[in-house]
C-alpha cells in the first residue's frame, strides 16, 4: 500500500539567552516579544520543545505524535529498532551575540550512568562570522585534572584552551568530552544529539536575565573532560557546486554540503534512515514522495526513511546541509516568515534537466 508520508517542515522554536542577539532575525524569523534570540530549534524531540510539523496532513502534530504512528516508516527499521520513538537528533541555529560559557558534554556511558538517555557530540557550520570572531576547541596542550582545576580556582582557565578564529562555511566536529564555546560574533548551524545537557565550567561571572549568577557544573564536568590536547579542530574541505560533500560522519550523524545552483536528485534507496536538509544559505526546496517543500535559510525539512529519491531546487545559490544516521556506523553500547516562493511553479511536475 503507497505511503501517505511526505517530507516534513516544522515550526521553529526561539529561545531568548542572556548572550544572545537579533541575527536569526534578519533570516527572515519573527520572534516578538523575546528581546533577543539566542537559539532557533529547527527541529527537536526534548520533552517540552517537541517540534510541531507545519505542512500536509500531520500539521499541528509534533514529531513525536508522529513517530508514534509510523515509527520506522520515517525513522528506518534499523534507527527505529535503536531508537525507538525518540527522534535522535537536535538542529539548533545559534545567534551568539556575547560569549558563551566554556562548557562540556558527557558521553553516552557517562550519560546513562547518570540517568541521562545520551550524551551529546554535535557539530558546528558556521553561517556567519564577524570580524575577529573565535571558538573554544578544546585544550591548547596536554593538561592534566590537577592543573585544569589550578587553572580554574586562579581564574584564568583561559590559558589552556585552544582557540580558532571562524568565517563563513567553517565547520567543526565537536565529540563529547571536548571543553568548548561559541565566541561572541558568531551564527552556527549545530547539529547534536538529542541532549540538552550540558555542564557549565565557567560563564566570566555573568549574571542570567534574573540577576542572578547562572549555575556552574564544576564537579559534574570533571569526568566528563577529554583532556588532549585539539591542534587543529577544523574541517578542511572543498567543494564543488551540486556535489555531495561530507563534513562529518560518526555513530551519531552524518553530515554533508551540497552548494546547490540547479536541481539535483538523489538516490537514497540503500540507506534505512531519514534525511534532514538544513538550509543555511539562500532559498532552496526539497521535493520527494510527490511533496515540495520550500526553505530559507534556518529552515529544515526531514525526508521519511521510506522515500527513495529527494530532488533538490534552488532560487540561484543555496546551501543546504545533509544529515542522516547510517546504521553501519552504530557502536553499540547498549544504550514564520512569508517568502516569495513562486519560483517553484515551474518545477511542480517538471521534467527539470537534474544532476544525479
């Protein structure tokens, strides 16, 4: 019996943050009354930030409701088998205005010890990036517990850590247990595991919306802490226009480029999972299971695991970035804004000359 599945677009949802901006604004997102936004999810399953999909017949349904029903019809058999109905991944756009606390996040067995579900390794894409703009990627050399925790009663913890300046299409893989932080002038696109724990070593005594000084996790992170050395924690990469390029690939996601500038079509018959496409440049569109969906940038749509084929359309240059979970790489551990989208007509049915 055919499928009544189709690619899935879902409401955004805004997280107003001490060190946050207005940059996801100029997007094309309307997040009055928040003062500012730190943080677009695009799509998650955490309890009490479910995503609500936007379009088709499953609109005002969350993702979970829907994974309910159809399980590994947009999961995969083996994702779904693994999974279960927890939607496994977090796409967050970031906005940060000011710096972000220098943080780290357990791994899945430190996670679970502590009765967390997963731990958290995640990537960053960067969108844009102001002049002189940096990250924390972990330690600058070999640092041992006793001289971190030196480091940090003195105050000045910051003379270990490894920073990298950032511009637009930077990407970098962050596996849990690398001390890191997003520096002020930064816009990412982060891609995780479905966690929101993180542990907050230090914040440069800043005070939440409250006044009050925001909590620290200093015991917590120390087992949790990867203390080698990150010489250089950057994906080096090039790429060709409407090819596939891969910028990171774990147990937990993989996650390609595709610079698009005519239609593509892609084949994913041999893969038993979803695919998400975040748009992170320009206009663009997905079309699978006879559904076009349209995005602009901070937008994502997830194609169901059913679907064999996605054909990919842009507005002139668009940028999307690609992601799945390949069961083969699994160790398992026993664990609204209008636009002007007219332009698609002329694709609705076409027999548009494709780059397969």
């Amino acid at each position: 019996m055919e499928t009544p599945l189709y690619p899935f677009k879902f409401l955004p949802l805004f997280k107003n943050k001490v060190w946050g901006g207005n940059k996801i604004k100029s997007l094309g997102f309307n997040y009055a009354p928040l003062p500012n936004c730190g943080e677009l999810w695009a799509l998650s399953s955490l309890p009490g930030n479910e995503s609500v999909i936007a379009n088709g017949f499953l609109a005002e349904n969350t993702i979970n409701e829907a994974l309910e029903i159809y399980m590994s019809e947009i999961l995969g058999e083996k994702n779904f088998d693994h999974f279960g109905t927890d939607f496994p991944l977090l796409f967050k756009i970031i906005d940060a205005n000011d710096d972000l606390s220098i943080q780290v996040h357990p791994d899945d067995h430190l996670a679970q010890q502590r009765g967390m579900p997963f731990g958290k390794t995640e990537m960053w894409y960067v969108i844009e990036s102001d002049p002189g703009a940096t990250i924390v990627d972990g330690f600058s050399r070999q640092t041992t517990p006793e001289q971190y925790q030196q480091h940090l009663e003195q105050g000045n913890l910051e003379q270990l850590l490894h920073l990298e300046n950032t511009q637009a299409g930077d990407t970098f893989f962050i596996p849990a247990g690398r001390v890191h932080a997003i520096g002020k002038g930064n816009l990412f696109a982060e891609i995780q595991q479905s966690s929101d724990c993180t542990y907050r070593i230090y914040d440069y005594n800043r005070p939440d919306t409250n006044g009050q000084l925001r909590q620290l996790h200093i015991a917590e992170a120390l087992d949790a802490i990867d203390f080698s050395p990150t010489a250089d924690g950057k994906t080096h990469y090039q790429y060709s226009p409407n090819s596939t390029t891969q910028l990171a690939q774990c147990p937990y996601f993989t996650t390609n480029l595709i610079a698009l500038d005519k239609p593509l079509r892609k084949n994913f018959s041999s893969l038993d999972s979803f695919v998400v496409y975040l748009c992170v440049d320009g206009i663009a569109a997905v079309k699978s299971l006879e559904t076009i969906v349209p995005l602009h940038m901070g937008e994502c749509a997830l194609v169901p695991a059913v679907a064999d084929t996605v054909e990919l359309f842009s507005e002139g240059p668009a940028k999307l970035l690609e992601v799945y979970i390949d069961p083969a790489l699994w160790v398992d551990n026993g664990q609204s804004h209008s636009h002007d989208y007219d332009w698609l007509a002329q694709f609705v049915g076409s027999t548009a000359n494709f780059v397969d």
